[in-house]
C-alpha cells in the first residue's frame, strides 16, 4: 500500500480513502464522511473539529485489500440464508435476522477465525432466541488496508462448516404442537389454582406458539407416564410436565418422565434458577420435567434450552454440562 498524507487544508478535490467517523459525547457517534466523498472547502472546518489534520490519499499493491472489500467478503462467507447483510460502514458489515429463530453460530469456527491477525468477528450469544431485523453479528478487518491472504484464510475455515450450516445463521422454529401435563392431587381436585398453564401458554406465545392441550393428573407415576405417552401418541412435539420435580417422595414426575422416554439427555442442569430441570426424549418428542423456578422466575434453564428444542436441534448431555459457564442467570 502506499499512503500519502495531505494536509486537510490541501485536500480540496481529493477522494477520502475510508468513512470518517464523527463523536460528539452523549449526542452523536456515526459517519460523517463516507469512503469516496471528494472533500469540499466546506468540509475544512468539520474535519478540523473531528481532530483530523490530515486525510490519507491510498493506491492499493496487488493482494491488498480495503477495510470494506474485506468486510463485504466475510459476512458473505459468514451468513447463512437467515440473515441479512448491512451496507458496509467504517469498514464494517452488521448481520441482521431475517426472520424469528434460533441464533447459530459455529463458535469454535469463529475462534479460529479470530486468531487470525486483524481479524474481528463478534456475535450475540449462541442458541438465543432472536427477532426479525435483530442485529445478531458484526464482521471487520481491524487495519484501513489488509492481506487478501489474511481474508482468504477466513473463506477457507468457512467452507468447512459442521453438518452443512453456514458459520453464523438464524434457524427457522418449525411447526410445534405442545402439550402440557400438570401433576399434583391438589391442582387436579380443584383446591389449589393452576398457574403453570398460564406462565407457560405467555412463555410460548412469545414464540407464535399456541399450547394445543393439557392435562390433569394426579401424584401417581403411572398417570404421569400415561398422560406424557397419550400426548405423544396424539401428535405432541413437545410435552413439558409441571409440578412434581423436587426430592420430596410424592413428587413422582422425574421416575414418570424416565418410564416413558426412550432417552433421558439430563436431570439437573448447572444453570440457576432451573437445576432442577430434566430433558428426556419419546422417540422425537421432547419431553421437558419443569421445576417450580420455571413459574415464579423470569428466566430460567427452560428459557435457555428452549429456542434449541423448537428449532430441531437435539440436545445432548454435553450441551447441557456446557451451559454452566454463563448459567448463573440471577441478578
């Protein structure tokens, strides 16, 4: 690259190598000047009050690149058919969901891809549940200049995505048919008022989803067991058992969802509020024990996992050992 300084006063005509960004605390951060603007005698004063006393005037070598070629060419490399790409600005692209999902992201990808010198990727938390225009990742080179090299090496590690997916995407819910099992003789006999169906129809509603069916049963094992296989033989995608989870010895839920699962993933997660949580499966029917931090707690080790289910990500054991570090969801 060759880069030659021009004092600001001098640059009347000449092109601006890169966006010039403008801060006044408090009040505004953002572009001011965009890359290609051809400085005008009234843009002196502006750029002398932004601290600039020179602009840079670049002629590129051959295996050089541009902040904003750079940035253009990693997010398309990066983004799966979820997302939506952001015009380039100061050399950086911002990746939108292009519609409702979970938030994917090949983060062991994404590391490699960091340790590669001047090169910075950030994402959102992975698995989270995301809306429609939600910004969810950002692509840059850190230099105004880098190596084709550097940015080839990030198409590369791309290209061999896991299981096919793109590096970042946001993956569609599929269509859900939920049911709910509540337990308990005093919720099932009237003497004390169900508030899991309630909580959990909000919960689900903030996905598009609407709660097909629930039921009422007792403290007996075998009632639990049979209401959870009634509900998968009727078409349940996901059956979520209220009530019942704790060690007391009525609480009969955990030995009930064991008796009708053909896989139990976990009982107990190191996620707080939520530990006691248990994911187990019927065939391809998720079925979700649900402690009572679910009903009185805004978020929980369910709010965590959940996106994943309604996206058809299966969870395993060791995802759920991976939630321990950032699972300490109190205040």
């Amino acid at each position: 690259m060759k880069r030659r300084e021009v004092r600001v006063e001098d640059a009347v005509g000449l092109q601006l190598a890169h966006d010039m960004t403008r801060i006044v605390p408090g009040v505004f951060k953002g572009r001011q000047f965009r890359r290609g603007h051809v400085v005008r005698e009234e843009d002196i004063p502006m750029l002398l009050d932004m601290g600039k006393r020179h602009i840079y005037v670049l002629e590129l070598e051959a295996g050089e690149l541009h902040e904003d070629d750079a940035a253009q060419q990693m997010a398309k490399a990066l983004a799966g058919p979820g997302l939506v790409h952001s015009d380039v600005e100061e050399g950086k692209v911002v990746l939108r969901a292009k519609h409702d999902g979970m938030l994917w992201i090949d983060a062991r990808r994404v590391v490699t891809m960091n340790s590669i010198e001047h090169i910075s990727i950030s994402t959102r938390r992975p698995y989270m549940h995301v809306r429609e225009g939600q910004s969810v990742a950002s692509v840059r080179p850190i230099p105004l200049v880098i190596g084709e090299d550097k940015i080839r090496a990030v198409e590369l590690i791309a290209e061999e995505t896991w299981g096919g997916r793109s590096i970042i995407d946001v993956l569609p819910y599929r269509d859900q048919q939920v049911h709910i099992v509540t337990t308990g003789s005093e919720i099932q006999s009237g003497r004390v008022q169900d508030k899991s169906g309630p909580v959990l129809r909000e919960k689900f509603a903030e996905f598009g989803i609407e709660v097909k069916a629930q039921q009422f049963v007792g403290d007996e094992q075998e009632d639990i067991t049979s209401a959870i296989a009634t509900a998968c033989d009727e078409g349940a995608t996901l059956v979520c058992v209220t009530g019942g989870m704790s060690v007391d010895p009525d609480d009969r839920s955990p030995a009930a969802i064991r008796s009708a699962a053909t896989e139990v993933v976990s009982h107990g997660t190191p996620v707080i509020p939520g530990s006691m949580l248990m994911l187990a499966y019927r065939e391809r029917t998720a079925i979700f024990g649900l402690p009572g931090a679910v009903i009185h707690d805004a978020r929980t080790s369910f709010d965590v996992l959940l996106p994943r289910i309604l996206a058809g990500a299966r969870v395993r054991k060791r995802d759920i050992a991976m939630l321990a570090i950032g699972g300490w969801l109190n205040d």
